[in-house]
C-alpha cells in the first residue's frame, strides 16, 4: 500500500499536491472528500495492522499518514534518498509510534 502511494505521488505530483492544497484551502466540498479520503486509509491502515483499534493508536496512524503525505510531497519533488530507504524510513516510524 505505502510503495503504491509513493509511485502514485511519483506520478501525479501535482494533482496530489492541487488535491491536498485544494483540502485545506477553504473549498467544503474538497475538504470533505480529503476527510473521506483520509479516514478511509486510515482504516485501511490498521486492518494491515491487524484491525486492533483504540482512540491513540487511531490518531497515531493518522497522524503518520499526515507526516507521510508531507515527507513523500518533498520527495517526490527533491530525492534526498532511495526510493527503498524512504519506504523503511516511513515502515520503521510507523512501527515505533504503535510500539507502546
């Protein structure tokens, strides 16, 4: 799922980054899809994580998907490492916010 999404930003930078700016520029409409949009991978998220769901580990995976959705932007614009380390860099700081 995570090598899916950074090959889609890869390959549709801008209209992620028109889609994400859209969200969180005033329009109701596309804030509303972004909040769909985001819940649903979170949801999908922790069923890959096992479907074990509490109010934290909730926020911790949204809050990962924000950091991703940032960190991937600026790389997909600006490599400053491999595809492969970016991808465990996200895996392994996934792995350490629900370690608790």
């Amino acid at each position: 799922m995570l090598d899916r999404h950074v090959g889609w930003v890869e390959a549709y930078r801008e209209t992620h980054l028109a889609f994400v700016r859209g969200a969180s520029g005033g329009d109701p409409w596309m804030a509303e899809v972004y909040e769909d949009t985001r819940e649903a991978l979170v949801d999908l998220g922790i069923g890959a994580l096992g479907g074990l769901e509490d109010p934290l580990r909730r926020q911790l995976v949204r809050a990962w998907f924000a950091f991703t959705e940032d960190l991937v932007l600026q790389w997909a614009r600006e490599p400053a490492t491999g595809r492969a380390d970016l991808l465990a860099l996200l895996t392994d700081l996934l792995d350490r916010l629900l370690d608790r």
